[in-house]
C-alpha cells in the first residue's frame, strides 16, 4: 500500500529482527531498528520524527510502543505472520532502484535530539562488495556477532551472510561481560569471523583470558567504533599472530566504514594505530579549517566523498545540509561531501591517524587541548587497563576517569612525563570499570553525570 516508508522494528536482537528486516525490504520500504532498552520519552520523538505507518514488535514490547503515544499499526511478529506473496513481491521489486533506502539508524545529536541517518541499497551493496573482496570472505565464513541491530556495524555481519550464505552466529549479550565464557562460545560455534567494538579485545587482554584457553577457529578479526589501544592489540597479536587484524573507521553517515588497515606491521605499545586507507570507492579528504587539502602530518577534518555516503538525515533538511556539503575543491558540478567532525593527519606512510572529535577540543588556560590526546597518553601507561578523559565546563578542569593498579600521584607522574603541564588532568576518578553503552562502547554521558 505504501513504498519508501519507515517500517520501525521494535524487537531484542534476534532471528525475528532479522525477518522483519527482510520482511520490511521485500514490502518495498525500509526498516529502522530501535533499541528496546530506549526510554519511553526518546523512542517518541523517533517516532514523531519518523511518522511511522507501521511498527513490527511482538507481544512482549507492545505496551511499551503504547505508552510512547504511537497511534499507527502494530504488527506483531509473534502473531501476525502472513503468506508470501511472490508475485506481489516481484512488482514491488521491479519498481526499486538502489537509491532507494535500506535502512535508518537513530544516532544521538549535539542537542540530545536523535538524527536519523539514512542508508540507501547503493550505499550497503558498495561497502559488502568492497569488504566480501578485502576480507576474502565466502559461504565458509562463521561470522560472531556482538553489534546490537540498531547499530551500524551489524551491516557488515548481516549482508555479507545474505550476500554469501554464511553463517551468522547471534553472539547473546550476556557473553561479553564475561570474557571466559566468550572465548569458550567462539570455540564451541567455531566462529572463524568476528567485527566487534575495541573494548571488548581490551577486555580480554585486561583479564589476560588468552593465558587458559585456546582460540581453535579465529581467523580474522575486525574492530571499529573506539580507538583500538595497541598495548592490548599487542597482547592478542602476541598470543596469536596468525590471525588477520583490521581496524576499521567510519561514521554511521558513511555506511558503516570508509577507512580500514590492516594489521601488519609491529607497533609500540606507545604509538597510535592507523585507521589506513580508503574503501574501495570512497575518498577521504582531510581539509584544514580553509576548507584546503591539508599537507603530511597536518591536522585537518576528515571528510569523505563516494557511494559510501548516506542520503542524510531523515526528515531533517537542516541537519543534512550542515553536515553534507558541496566539495569546496569542486565548482562545477554537484559533488556532495560528508564532513565527519573527526581531526586527523596523514603521516610518511601515507597511512591516515585518527586524532579525536573536532568537538573534544576544549580551550583551557588559554590553550586549545584534544581530550583525546591525553587519553591516548594515559592508555599507553603500563598499568592503566581503560581510560576516558572529560571535562568540567563549570569548574574549568579536566576529569580522567581510569581503571588500573596505580595509584594517583604515580599516574599524575606518569601523564606528566607525556604531556605539558596544562594538560594534566585537575581531578583523578579511579573506577572498578568504564561504564559502556548497549553497544559496547564507553558510555561518556554516564561518567560525565559523576562530575561533582
């Protein structure tokens, strides 16, 4: 009855999800994954944002779709499950074009409202073919999944076991807080493929779990989302050399990633790890702040152009246009570029270096401080097992919040060994561990609400 519309799947992350999303694609719309766990008062202003006709949940959430204020058709998976329709279908289908959307994923925004980014077929077939050829990847492939549905890099793991046959393992949630039990889970599904969010290698390097058991199947080993420290990549590629380690970068308005490197050279526990080169089909740009190709080793915003890019955020023509400008090094015909906000340099190697968020850069006794900067000093300290670094904006002083057998004034040592005195963070904050977001990452909103 309706085409390109927004089809919101309200379900936990599981075969069901991915029937609706399938389900979603050959109805000729596309489908929006929300988090389960999202506060009632969020998920409708998803909704209002996205006019839904239709939302797939299943009895169990139904209530809580309801107190959000939605009004349209509920479909319920545990229920309502009609015939195909394979004539019906192929019509559908011989109407569509790549532009056409896949799928929307609800980002956070800088004024707390969420972005809705926009992912065309063009954009995902683009990035799979790039990665099923990079990676070598075939119907052989056992692919372990630990990315929740609603954030971008499952993309990877769905469409390359669409697109090949593979098997795609649902890795449960619970196993990553245990870091023993996920290396016995890889073993027992024999799991040879894994992209995952870099604290969960941090976690497994922090309680040594490589020391007791073996890895039998993993090949290769993909991560993305954070920065990958290489003190503890160092510890996996001690422990198992012969595994493929990639580093991968990109934000959800990309399609997932638009730079990877390859893990082949040995590194320092102290220097940072390249996030490489460019995608197949994608070009990166780092322009300085005269929007003009920066020189080696100069700082400058990344900003890509290519397939890759999202159709922008929906319903939203200001945000989109803010942050998907014309090409400034192109005049003469219409060359859109996504301006990711992230600050890197391109060193000898030609290899590009991830240095942090254009808006982690604080102004603090008169001089200009990437936060990130001093993360990267503290995670290259011995006994610092994670850190993150905040700051105050009512008191004017830096935060660390880090966990690791250290004392305070040994640390202030050590940073000040590193870096300059007035990056030295004011408040030391020792946890038992970083608080993480549903997906995986460092929660920075939670650790910013223990600033008193």
């Amino acid at each position: 009855k309706f085409q390109n519309q927004p089809i919101v799947i309200f379900l936990p992350k599981s075969v069901d999800a991915l029937t609706s999303f399938f389900g979603t694609l050959y109805s000729g719309n596309f489908y929006v994954p929300v988090d389960i766990n999202m506060p009632e008062k969020r998920i409708s202003t998803i909704l209002k944002t996205l006019k839904s006709k239709c939302i797939i949940t299943n009895s169990l959430y139904r209530k809580k779709i309801k107190k959000s204020g939605y009004k349209g058709k509920l479909i319920l998976i545990d229920k309502n499950i009609g015939k195909k329709n394979n004539v019906k279908v192929k019509k559908i289908l011989e109407k569509k074009v790549d532009l056409d959307p896949v799928y929307a994923i609800p980002t956070s925004g800088t004024t707390g409202d969420p972005k809705i980014v926009l992912i065309s077929h063009r954009s995902v077939i683009d990035y799979i073919e790039w990665a099923k050829k990079c990676y070598r990847i075939n119907y052989k492939e056992i692919i372990g999944n630990q990315a929740p549905f609603y954030f971008d890099n499952s993309t990877l793991d769905i469409y390359l076991m669409i697109s090949t046959g593979c098997k795609l393992v649902i890795i449960p949630e619970e196993k990553f807080i245990f870091p023993t039990e996920l290396i016995n889970f890889l073993n027992l599904k024999k799991i040879n493929f894994a992209f995952w969010v870099p604290s969960v290698l941090v976690s497994v390097a922090n309680f040594d779990v490589l020391k007791n058991i073996k890895l039998k199947y993993l090949k290769k080993l993909l991560f993305a989302g954070e920065v990958m420290p290489n003190k503890h990549l160092n510890y996996w590629r001690k422990k198992y050399p012969k595994i493929l380690y990639s580093n991968l970068y990109g934000p959800t308005e990309i399609t997932v990633d638009c730079t990877y490197y390859n893990v082949l050279r040995n590194f320092k526990n102290n220097e940072s790890l390249p996030i490489g080169f460019p995608c197949r089909n994608s070009e990166i740009l780092i322009l300085n702040k005269n929007k003009k190709p920066c020189k080696i080793n100069e700082l400058g915003e990344l900003c890509v152009r290519g397939s890759s890019l999202a159709l922008g955020y929906y319903n939203n023509e200001e945000k989109t246009k803010k942050s998907f400008i014309q090409n400034p090094l192109n005049k003469f015909f219409e060359d859109k570029i996504y301006q990711t906000g992230d600050i890197v340099y391109l060193n000898k190697r030609g290899e590009i270096i991830f240095v942090g968020r254009k808006d982690d850069q604080i102004k603090h006794l008169g001089y200009r401080i990437e936060l990130s900067e001093i993360e990267n000093a503290a995670l290259k300290i011995k006994e610092i097992k994670n850190a993150s670094v905040l700051y105050d904006y009512k008191k004017k002083q830096i935060n660390i919040f880090y966990v690791g057998i250290i004392n305070k004034n040994k640390l202030y040592l050590k940073l000040s060994s590193q870096l300059p005195k007035y990056m030295i963070p004011k408040k030391f904050n020792e946890l038992e561990k970083l608080p993480l977001s549903s997906n995986g990452k460092i929660d920075k909103k939670k650790l910013l609400n223990k600033i008193k």
